[in-house]
C-alpha cells in the first residue's frame, strides 16, 4: 500500500510538472504565432514596397527615354531653323 501511495504520489507530481511544461510551451506557441503573423505583415509591406519601387524605376525609364526623344527632335528641329536660315540668306 505504500508502494502505491508512492507511486501515485510521483505520478501526480509528474503529471503537474508535464502540464505546467504544456502551459509553458502553449505561451512559446502563441507568442511564435503573433511574431509570424508580425513578420507576416512586414512581408507584405517589403513587397508592396518593391513593387513600387519597380513601377517607379519603369516610370523613370519611360521619362528619360521621352526627354532623350525630345532633346533629339529639339535638335533636329534647331538644324532644320539653322538651314532654312542660311538659305534665306544666300
């Protein structure tokens, strides 16, 4: 009987150490969750924020490439006036 009473007594004193380990890696668990779901929400910012950055950097390239065609037709338009001048004055 007091083998028993032993027994029943370590039992118990493991089983409150197992659930106070289940209670503590429950708390680890939850808190993993909300750091992910954190990361998470970063993750689509930087994404987001790439994204942007990549329409920005098209944008840019469509822009210089409009002020190179302009610059090119300025000039070609300032020669056009320079020889239209020269024979109107010959």
């Amino acid at each position: 009987m007091l083998q028993s009473l032993t027994s029943l007594t370590l039992s118990d004193s493991s089983i409150a150490t197992l659930r106070g380990e289940i209670t503590s890696l429950r708390g680890a668990l939850s808190k993993q969750a909300g750091a992910q779901a954190r990361s998470t929400g970063w993750e689509d910012k930087v994404r987001s924020a790439e994204k942007q950055r990549d329409e920005n950097k098209e944008e840019l390239v469509a822009e210089r490439r409009k002020r190179i065609e302009s610059e090119r037709r300025g000039h070609k338009a300032q020669e056009r006036i320079c020889e239209l001048h020269s024979q109107s004055l010959i």
